[in-house]
C-alpha cells in the first residue's frame, strides 16, 4: 500500500493541474492579427515514484485555428524516462495502470477544453462576419469597421508607449552684430532668449529707425518753440519714448504681415517671427502692449493732438501690405514716418502752423523717398523673386538721378519753412551742410553694393540730429 502513495499522488497532482489549466484556457485569450491563441503559463508537474526530485511535464500552449496541442522534445523524453523507470520495479504493472489512467484522465479534460474552445471560436467567427457587415453612419458618411480593424488598432496602439510629446523646441534666435556689437545690440544679447526676442521684434537691437522717426517730431517742436528759447524738454521725451514704442509697434505689424516673405529673404530670414521664435499670437499680444503704452503717452497731449495721432493709425497699419501692390510703398513710408511733422507743432501749440508744418512734412517725405530707397537696394535680388515692389526695383540704374531730384525738393522745402519761420543764418547755414551731405551720399553711392547701401542708410541720422541743431541755434539767435 505504501508503495502505491507516490503514484496516486502523481496522479492527484496532475489532475488538478490539468483542471486548472483548462480553467486558465478560457480565461487567458489574446486576439492577434485575427488569429485567437490560447496562453497559460502554467505548467503540467507530473511526480515521478521512485526519483528524490520531481520531474516537470511542460505542455507547449500554442494553439492555432486547427487547435492542435503538442510536447515539447524534453518533455517527451522525460516522461518515456519515467515509464521505463516505473516499469523495472517491483508492483510497476499497478503503477503504470495508475498512470495510465492518470493520463486518460489528463487528455479527456484537455480534450474537453478543445472542444469548449472550438465552440467558442465558432462563435467569435459568427460575430466577426456580423460586425464586419454592421455600418454607422456619420453626418451621412457611413464608416465600417470590423472587430479585426479594431483589434489590429489596439494592439498597434498597445505596442506604441503612451507618453505626452514633449513641446517643440523653437530655434535659436538670431543675433549676428559682428565682432564690435553696439550699446543697444550689447543690451539684447545680455537679456534673457525670450526677451531678447522681444526687443529685436521691436528693433530695439537697431534704433536707426526710432532716430528717423524721431527727427520730424524735434524738428517740429524746435521750430514751435518761442523765440530764444529752446524746445520743451517734457515734450521731447514724450515724443521720444513715443517714436520708440510707435516704431516697434510698426516693426511688429510689419513682421506680421511678411512673415512668410522674411523667411525668404537673407537679410531677414533671422527675424523672431519668420525664424520661428515667436508665434503670431505672441507678437499680436505684444502689439496690443505696445499700442496701449502708445495710447498713454498720446493721452498726454491736448485733445487736438490726439485726434491727430489716431489718424495716422491707418498709414501705420497699411504700408507693409503696398509693397504686394505698387512699387511706391517708400511714399507711404515717407507719409507715415513724418506725421510727427505735423504732430509736434500741435502738441506745442495746439494747433498747427500750417505756413511751417506743411513744407516741413513733404521735405521729411522726399528725405524718406532717398534713404528708404537706398535701404530697398540691400534687398532688391530677394525682391524680384519673391515679388515684392519697392522704388529701387522701379528705378534700377536710374535710382542716382531720382534721388538728386527727392534730394532737391527736401532742400527747397526746408528753405521754405526757414522763410516762413522767420529762422536766422545758423538754419541756413545747416541746409546747406545738409545739401552737403545728400550730395556726398548719392554721389558715392553703389547701389549693387549692399553694404554700402546699409552704410549710406544708417548716415541718415547725422542729417536730422544736423537739421535740429541748426533750428535750435537759430531760434536762440531770435530776437
């Protein structure tokens, strides 16, 4: 009797292993590329008699559409190992009938299984072939989708890692000012990246144009000031801070509106908008910041200053697109950039002295025809491709000879205001230094040469700091 206890454990053993694992088939499926396999990590323990370590019994559970179950080579050979074992010893006739049994038992529930799992497989066929012909419609689009597309799906989406991207990384900004940077460059490149994107968005790394916009307005308000006096100096910071925060804020809807054409241009390609370094929200939040600080400086002025700075909002936001449509767009430029002609003797007086103000205004436009002609020079090859307009594509070769004839009517303009404002000989004698200079500068210039062009441009502002001095000085010589 004793020796029939390690057999009828063995076949204890296997019998609930056998049962355990049959329930662990219909638990374990997973669908893959249409085809149901049967998964079990379980394994078979079979307790040889006779041997002081058990022996393992390992089923390969790979079972396919024709649900064919087979032993691995080890697996065989140990349990023939084992019979031929059992069968040398005494009473092994009783033990192998035991295991016998034992594995008629084993294959009956496995075949069972078989039979439960083909049903099963019936069935999920069944619902397949249903699904696949099931249709949802849409807004009136049908879609189909069967359980294989969405099973397929699944496990792709299974093999993919779920995690959140990380965001975009914008590009460096672009600040190339050469070996011997500025004061105002050396102040970009010591803020922070996002700052600094800012402050070269509103051209603060390059406040040529700020000086340019600035001078009509001092001019203006030299010219109102009373005899032997000089100009209001609260005024002159007004109108300062506002040329500065008006001409970033033109600088900023330009951008936004040549983003795509900056980018195709070399000159401007490192600009924060076409580089990519600020987003088009992002300068439309910045301009909305910079119109309202502009807005608060105005709201110093008198109410007739005011009304006359709001009016000049339509030049400021419609010269950038008129390059797409005239090759004039350096006339509207010349409009915009000198309103403060008109702006700074209606601040100072509360009005304007129209016998000035006027004559004043169209030499400021025929200046700003000179240097933002040459400035168009630098750009005139990116130009022609790209389809932008400029007075430099529209006088080619003959660009000297127009600019000896805007140079002209600038001069014969500024006579013209020193007449009428009653100025003395230090103003005269600074019109004809500025001649001077207009000649020096169209006579050298080489407008194939964009470095040069850049030069003569940026000289500009020695024209109106000279200018304004000259007013000064003769106004202080008034009696």
């Amino acid at each position: 009797m004793n020796s029939f206890r390690p057999s009828l454990s063995a076949v204890l053993v296997c019998f609930c292993n056998v049962t355990f694992d049959a329930i662990m088939y219909n638990l374990t499926w997973v669908v893959r590329q249409g085809t149901y396999h049967l998964v079990t990590p379980w394994c078979l323990r079979l307790i040889l008699p006779g041997t002081k370590a058990p022996a393992t019994l390992t089923l390969r559970h790979g079972w396919s559409r024709n649900m064919s179950v087979g032993t691995t080579a080890s697996a065989s050979k140990t349990w023939r190992a084992g019979q031929e074992r059992t069968a040398d010893r005494p009473g092994g006739e009783n033990k192998d009938s035991v295991v016998s049994e034992g594995v008629e038992q084993k294959q009956s529930v496995i075949g069972e299984s078989q039979s439960r799992v083909a049903d099963s497989e019936g069935r999920l066929s069944a619902r397949l072939q249903d699904d696949s012909k099931q249709m949802t419609k849409i807004g009136g689009i049908a879609i189909a989708q069967s359980i294989e597309e969405r099973g397929s799906t699944t496990a792709a989406h299974r093999d993919v890692p779920h995690h959140i991207p990380p965001p975009p990384v914008p590009p460096p900004l672009h600040l190339d000012y050469g070996p011997t940077p500025t004061i105002p460059q050396r102040l970009v490149l010591s803020s922070p990246p996002t700052l600094a994107a800012y402050m070269q968005l509103m051209r603060l790394d390059r406040p040529i144009g700020t000086w340019l916009l600035f001078w009509p307005c001092g001019w203006s308000l030299a010219l109102s000031a009373a005899p032997g006096c000089l100009p209001d100096l609260w005024l002159m910071t007004l109108f300062g801070v506002g040329a500065m925060v008006m001409r970033g804020a033109g600088c900023t809807i330009n951008d936004m509106w040549d983003r795509d054409y900056d980018s195709k241009v070399a000159r401007t390609v490192g600009r924060p908008l076409a580089s990519g370094c600020l987003s088009q929200f992002d300068a439309l939040v910045f301009l909305g910041a910079q119109l309202g600080l502009g807005c608060l400086i105005l709201q110093e002025l008198n109410f007739y200053s005011v009304c006359l700075g709001a009016a000049s909002m339509g030049l400021v936001i419609t010269y950038p697109l008129l390059k797409r449509f005239t090759y004039w767009p350096q006339l509207a430029l010349g409009f915009t950039f000198n309103w403060g002609a008109l702006l700074g003797s209606a601040a100072a007086l509360g009005q304007c002295q129209w016998a000035v103000c006027a004559p004043l205004y169209f030499s400021g436009v025929a200046w700003t025809l000179i240097y933002d002609t040459i400035y168009a020079h630098q750009d005139k090859y990116d130009d022609v491709i790209i389809g932008i307009k400029s007075t430099a594509l529209k006088f080619g070769e003959a660009t000297p000879r127009w600019l000896a004839g805007f140079g002209m009517t600038m001069i014969s303009g500024l006579l013209a205001v020193g007449h009428n404002a009653g100025q003395t000989w230090p103003y005269y004698l600074t019109v004809a230094l500025v001649s001077g200079h207009l000649v020096k500068q169209i006579w050298t210039l080489d407008i194939n040469n964009a470095a040069d062009c850049g030069q003569k441009f940026r000289a500009n502002r020695h024209i109106g700091l000279l200018l304004f001095l000259g007013i000064v000085t003769g106004n202080l010589l008034k009696e």
